[in-house]
C-alpha cells in the first residue's frame, strides 16, 4: 500500500497540460505543476485549498472524467441521467484530489518521472504512456496513462500502477457501496468525503 500512496501523487502530476500528444501532457504538465508547488510552497502550506484550486485548474480539463465516471460505475450507470453520471464524475475526482493533493508537499518531486518509449497496440483513438516513477532510494514504480481521443483531444481515462487499473479496483469498490447504500446513498457519502477508495498492491 505504502509504494501506491508514495506514487499516487504522480497521477495528479502528469495529467494536464494541453499538449498535442500523450508523451508530451505528461512530460509538460509534471514540470509545470513542479514549478507551481516549488514558488507557492509556502502559501500551500497553509492553505490546501488554494493549492487543490490551482491543480484543479490544471487537471480537469485534461481528464476524461465522464467516460471514466461510466468505467467505474459499470452495470450501475446503465439508465441513468447523464447528470447524475456527471455528478458522480464530479464527486468522485474532488474526492481523490481532496485526498491526494496535500501529499504532493511532502514529496521533491523533480526528476523522478521516466517517460518510455511508445509500444503496444497504440491506435489514433487509443494509447497508453507508460513511465516510471522513482521512489525513495533505488525503486520504481510502473505508472501507464491510458488517454483516448475524443472531438480532436488526448485526455485521459485511467492510470494503471504497478499493474492494477484505478478504474477497475474503483468500480468494485464503488459497487459495494451502491449495493449496501444505493446510488444516492454513495452520492452523499463520496460528498461528505466518507468514501476512502484504496488501491491495494495485490488486488
């Protein structure tokens, strides 16, 4: 769990910055959001919600949030509004950057992203960039963005580390609780920040 919770960071990294190919958001947006903690260290310190604003602003436009709202809810989502389906999207990316984005304080995070060199079944619609991310000491951690294209855009949907999917550990997650609290009920818990997803090493 520790290595997830030291690489999680990163996912909020390098996603953001429009640039024409997936190599590059991420390469371009991880030194970006580097420069932007290292000049207001500072004021984030003492107020995190000005720095999960300021990520924020990066971020989300980036993200493919309703198409991976769709993948975590799964069987779920079928009938529902499009609304709801943008509220669960909305709820659930505030959760996990209302979680995660206090870490990235505790970390030096420059020069720990390696971005490899594209293989795999890549498409014009679909690829996946797979980098590594050093930890402390000598290890690596795989972390793989998996972007699709979308009215002329690279964004993306899922990030998989060390081998296991956010979008599919999520989706289990996030049917256990519409089972035992129905989808209204998963709504005011995520709200309430209630909800802790966990992204388990040997799930």
């Amino acid at each position: 769990m520790m290595r997830w919770m030291a690489s999680l960071p990163a996912l909020f990294l390098a996603i953001g910055l429009a640039a024409e190919e997936p190599p590059e958001i991420i390469e371009d947006t991880t030194y970006r959001i580097i420069e932007l903690i290292e000049e207001n260290r500072a004021v984030y310190e003492e107020d995190a919600e000005r720095m999960r604003e300021d990520i924020r602003e990066i971020l989300m436009p980036r993200i493919d949030t309703l198409y991976s709202a769709r993948l975590v809810l799964g069987r779920h989502g079928r009938g529902r509004d499009e609304d709801e389906v943008l509220e669960f999207a909305d709820a659930l990316a505030e959760q996990l950057l209302r979680r995660y984005a206090s870490a990235l304080l505790e970390y030096d995070l420059r020069d720990r992203l390696e971005i490899l060199p594209m293989s795999g079944d890549n498409t014009e619609r679909m690829t996946r960039v797979r980098t590594r991310i050093r930890l402390d000491g000598s290890s690596r951690a795989p972390m793989d963005y998996v972007f699709r294209k979308t009215e002329g855009e690279w964004l993306v949907f899922d990030v998989i580390v060390e081998g296991i999917s956010y979008v599919a550990t999520f989706r289990n997650q996030i049917g256990e609780e519409i089972r035992r609290h129905g989808f209204d009920g998963l709504m005011e818990r995520l709200r309430e920040g209630e909800i802790e997803l966990e992204v388990e090493e040997d799930a």
